[in-house]
C-alpha cells in the first residue's frame, strides 16, 4: 500500500453516551495520518440522513463501530437501531470493520457517573443481540479512551499491511490523465474517420434490389444436389406401421416434397409433431452446413425455429428446373401433410433398409 495514502475511517456509535470516546477515536485516526468521518452533525432518525450516512459508508475504505450501553434510536420501519442498521450495511458492502465494546465494569462505572444516559432502558433485549453481533466478528474491549486509541492505531496498521484500499492521496501525487485522455481523443477522432469511410465503402458497394435473390452459379446448385442426393436418413415417421423397419430416404428429395414446411420453419417446441421433430433434428441440420437452413431464436419464446435460407429456397428452384430432377413438381406441391408423408413414400424409388443406408441414422 501506498505509505502516503490516507484511509478514510467512518466512525459509528450512539452519540449523546460516546461523545468522549468519539473524540478519543477520532483524534488516533488523525494521529495515524489517515481521515475519520462521521455523522455529528446529523441527529439520528431522519430517512434521507440515513441514505446521506450510507454514501458516507461507501466513500469510506473503514468501517469503525463504538458500542456502548445505549442501543440508540430505533427505525420504525425496520425496527432495528440506527447504528444497527449502518454496521449491517457496512457488512453488506464488504467494508473491513473492527469495533470497541464497553467491558461491563467500565459500563458500570459509566452508569454511576452519568445516570440513566448511558444505560439503555427501552430496548435491553435488542441492545443484547447486536452486541453478541459484533463481538462476533474483529472486535475489542475498552475500560476507557486510551484502549480506544490503542484499538485504533494496531488495527489500522495491521489493515494497511494486509489489505488493499482505494485510500486518499495529495492531488500533488496524483497520476497526471492529461496525455491520457489527449490520446483517447486521437483515438477516438481516428476511429470516427475509419468508421466514415467504411460507410463511405458500403454506400458505394453495388446494391442488390430490395428482395432480390442472390445469384448462385448452377454449378455449385448441381454439386449440392448431387450431394443431398447422397446422404440418407433413415425414419419410421412416413410409415404406417409404427413397428415397421426404418426406411432411408435421400435427403433431397424431403427436401422437395416438404418445402413448404421448411420454408415457413420448424420449431422444437413441446407437442411438435414426430415429421418435425424429424427434420428439426435429423434433416435441418444437414442442410445448416451448406448456408441452406438457419437456426434462429424466436423472441419471448423458450424455443428455437428452423428454416431454409435464400440459398435453400433458391436451391429447391433450381432443383425444379433442373432437367435431371426425379420428383415431379406436382408430386412436390400436393397439399396437406398426409398427401405430402405420402409423397416422400412415393419419391424413394428403391427404399433401403436402415441398416444399408449411407446417412446418419435419425429417429
């Protein structure tokens, strides 16, 4: 840690009984060359006060809590004591906290002295619970204010060699930003000029009309039909029988005959029919790695959708137009999802069995 960075110490305690102790905390901190604050100047009890003490907590690298015989002036609310509830949300905040308590004989003492203001009579059983609180955590005792300036000046300086802190410094120690935020601003005015020509480039580009489906060479449509001509899977889910052997259909041709289903999307919703859980998870993501399907997240919704891109669209076009297709076109357009799982029986011209099939097995 910095030698010359000062701590700030917020110092917490009941007022009217701890003035003394108050006073003797705050002049060991200084003492040490670190910063004390603390509310004095605040009565307890006022809500906005408290979120004003709470900003205090926060700034504050310490946290250092005087408990005596009084448990102080309770939050209706909440039901808990003012300085309770600042230690609590010192905890909450991860702050380092030690505190002194009052040793019993020294409170006795104190009660003689002072009377009934340094004895709490509203709320003993209260006062008893945040006591055992605090003494669970880093804690100390004191008889007078010569412990309290002890406590403070051993913890401090063990809280200085262990832990890290934000601290304070002079403004003269301070790092000078300003060749930092010079060279921020050149950045920045070079990114804004990289970003204009960008732009510039994009506007300049060839624009495609609005709609217009790109163009992919016939040679490459060929190819990938050749390929999903290829690849098999296998399904029970266009038989009858449900206790039938797997039948292995090419690719391409469920792809022509259920078009309009892949083209709207499938989705893996619950109570998805057993044809779409087929092609969501046995057909769909073949297609994925030619560009021809895309997997999007539906807005709102827990499920996925699945449907053929521009290249799959434009690839069920040239599959129709292609003079070596083997599905008809009006075999591929029947309505309705019967006609259709028949359809995808009818196109298979030798369907093979599972176990012969070239592809990975589906359901």
């Amino acid at each position: 840690m910095n030698s010359n960075k000062k701590l700030q110490v917020f110092v917490s305690s009941t007022y009217l009984d701890l003035k003394l102790e108050r006073q003797a905390a705050v002049e060991a901190i200084l003492k040490a060359g670190h910063i004390p604050a603390g509310m004095e100047l605040f009565s307890a009890g006022s809500e906005s006060q408290l979120e004003t003490i709470r900003r205090w907590i926060d700034d504050s690298d310490v946290y250092m809590l005087i408990l005596g015989g009084r448990y102080g002036s309770v939050d209706p609310q909440t039901s808990l004591s003012y300085t309770e509830l600042e230690y609590d949300y010192a905890l909450s905040q991860g702050k380092p906290i030690f505190s002194v308590v009052i040793e019993s004989q020294a409170l006795e003492n104190k009660i003689r002295l002072e009377g009934s203001a340094a004895l709490e009579a509203d709320y003993p059983k209260e006062l008893k619970f945040f006591r055992e609180k605090v003494l669970s955590k880093i804690s100390s005792f004191f008889s007078d204010e010569k412990d309290i300036k002890l406590a403070v000046h051993e913890t401090l300086a063990d809280y200085s060699k262990r832990l890290d802190f934000t601290g304070w410094i002079s403004g003269r120690e301070a790092v000078d930003t300003k060749p930092l935020l010079e060279e921020l601003a050149r950045l920045r005015e070079d990114k804004e000029k990289l970003q204009a020509r960008v732009d510039s480039m994009i506007h300049q580009a060839p624009k495609q009309a609005s709609g217009a489906a790109k163009k992919w060479p016939d040679e490459d449509m060929r190819e990938i039909v050749e390929m999903l001509n290829e690849i098999e899977v296998s399904t029970r889910v266009f038989l009858k029988e449900e206790d039938a052997e797997p039948v292995s259909y090419p690719v391409m041709r469920i792809v022509s005959v259920l078009r309009d289903k892949l083209v709207t999307g499938v989705t893996n919703k619950m109570g998805s029919s057993k044809v779409d859980n087929f092609l969501y998870y046995n057909v769909l993501p073949k297609l994925e790695i030619y560009d021809l399907a895309g997997l999007e997240k539906v807005a709102g919704m827990q499920w996925q959708r699945y449907r053929l891109t521009a290249k799959g669209k434009a690839l069920i076009a040239f599959f129709d137009k292609d003079a070596s297709r083997k599905v008809s076109k009006s075999a591929a357009a029947e309505g309705g999802q019967g006609e259709a799982l028949k359809a995808v029986d009818m196109v298979s011209e030798a369907p093979r069995k599972a176990g012969k099939s070239k592809a990975n097995k589906g359901e």
